[in-house]
C-alpha cells in the first residue's frame, strides 16, 4: 500500500487513515480531519480551502465562547439568541450568527463545541431542500434541510442542516427577510416598487454621465451600483458595523 503524509502535520497515512482532497493532497484522519466541521466537504476542498477552514473554526470556536454563550444567559430582550433548526444560533444584537457542532466525549461523559460565526451582512441566500432517504427498516422518509450560502467568507461558506419541516425553514425566511428589509409579502409591494425606481433612476443618471464624459460618471455609476444592491439585499451597512465590533472584541 503506498504511503503518504498528511500535508498538514506530516503524520503518514494510508488508505484508512488519510483523507484524499480535491488537489491531490492528504489529510490525517485523527487529527488534522477533527477540526473542520461536520459540514465541510472534503472532497472537492483543496489544501489552501482546508487550511481557511481550521481557521475559521479556531477564530469562531473563541467567539462562540466569548460571545454566543454570554448572551445565551441574557436577560436583555434585544440580545436574545434566535435558534434555527439544533445548530443554527443567530445573535441580532451583535450582527453575527453561528454554525455550532457539538461533539459529545463519552468517556468522560462531557461535550465540547466548535463554531463557525459569520456576520449576518454576509448571508447572501437561504433555500428549503428536501431528500427523501430509506430509514433503517427500509421506509421511506423525508429529510428537510435550509440551505445557507455566504459572501466574503473563506473556509466553510456553503452549506446545508437539518430543520425538521419546510415550515422551520418558512419561519427562517421571514426572519432573515424582515432583518434585510426585502419583505416580499403583498402588503410591501408598493415599498419595494418605490426602492426599486429608486435604483433604476441612478442607473439612468450613471448611464447619462458616462456618456456625457461627466467627470462623476465613476461615482454615479459605483453610486448606482450600490443602490440596486440594495434593493436586492436590503441596506447591510449598520449590520456590518455591528459585526465588525463585536468580532474585534474577540481574543
Ligand atoms: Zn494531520
């Protein structure tokens, strides 16, 4: 059997023992593979997406403790902790949410947790999935599951867990939705029709600029930009700033 190393703590592998990536590169089982998330997939990361990835747990593993648990005693109404599905905890107050695996030892009888915290600003999309699976005495169930995805993030940015109906998702929706401001019920219609000329009419100004040679035509069109990203995704701006201090707390 030809042996190989773990290209992260050079500990030699074999078939069982290693963990094969995308670019070629192995990863030890026993170590190394124990600090990424459940949730990652290791088959099409590559060694640099693995790396981000532990990072991103060690930095959200010491925000988790220093931020999420503190506030999970909260009094404060405002700073309570929303939770979607088990591992899911959204921090409003702070702008941060968390994907939290807990790990159980069971011969100490302990647990430990593992986190990865991203600024709310960053959650591009969520969507209901569903998968029906044979359970262990052969019957058919269905599995439901919210898919999440995230901009400006490296390491783990794309993923999926469990939620147990479509409904848990709806209300996840409604959440995130009431927060960016992109109601999109009936009776915010008109709202959304008046952001939205909004932006077409910056448009319509960045257009007539940079045809006239207008010296502002850059910042009319960056302005524009902006303005239809806004409509798409609500104004994100308090959020990042909220996240961005809190994170800057951690130690
Ligand atoms: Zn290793």
């Amino acid at each position: 059997m030809a042996k190989n190393v773990c290209a992260i703590c050079g500990a030699e592998v074999n078939l069982f023992s290693g963990q094969q990536l995308a670019d070629k590169n192995y990863i030890c089982r026993k170590v190394c593979a124990k600090k990424c998330l459940k949730n990652f997939d290791f088959v099409p990361a590559t060694l640099d997406e693995v790396r981000s990835h532990i990072e991103q747990v060690e930095k959200g593993t010491k925000a988790w403790n220093q931020i999420f648990i503190p506030l999970q005693k909260t009094k404060v109404k405002e700073e309570k902790l929303k939770r979607f599905g088990s591992d899911i905890y959204v921090s409003p107050s702070t702008g941060l949410m968390a994907l939290v695996e807990t790990r159980y030892k069971f011969i100490v009888f302990g647990k430990s947790q593992f986190a990865c915290v991203y600024r709310i600003a960053d959650l591009a999309a969520y969507e209901y999935e569903q998968e029906k699976v044979k359970n262990s005495e052969g019957k058919e169930e269905t599995k439901h599951y919210c898919h999440l995805f995230f901009h400006n993030t490296a390491g783990l940015y794309d993923f999926r867990f469990n939620v147990s109906n479509s409904l848990e998702y709806k209300k996840l929706a409604e959440y995130f939705d009431k927060m960016f401001g992109i109601e999109k019920t009936l009776g915010n219609a008109m709202n959304n029709a008046k952001k939205q000329w909004a932006a077409i009419k910056d448009v319509a100004g960045a257009v007539k600029a940079a045809a006239s040679g207008a010296e502002d035509a850059e910042a009319k069109a960056a302005q524009a930009a902006e303005s239809v990203g806004n409509y798409l995704e609500g104004d994100r701006t308090e959020l990042i700033a909220k996240a961005d201090a809190a994170l800057a707390t951690v130690k």
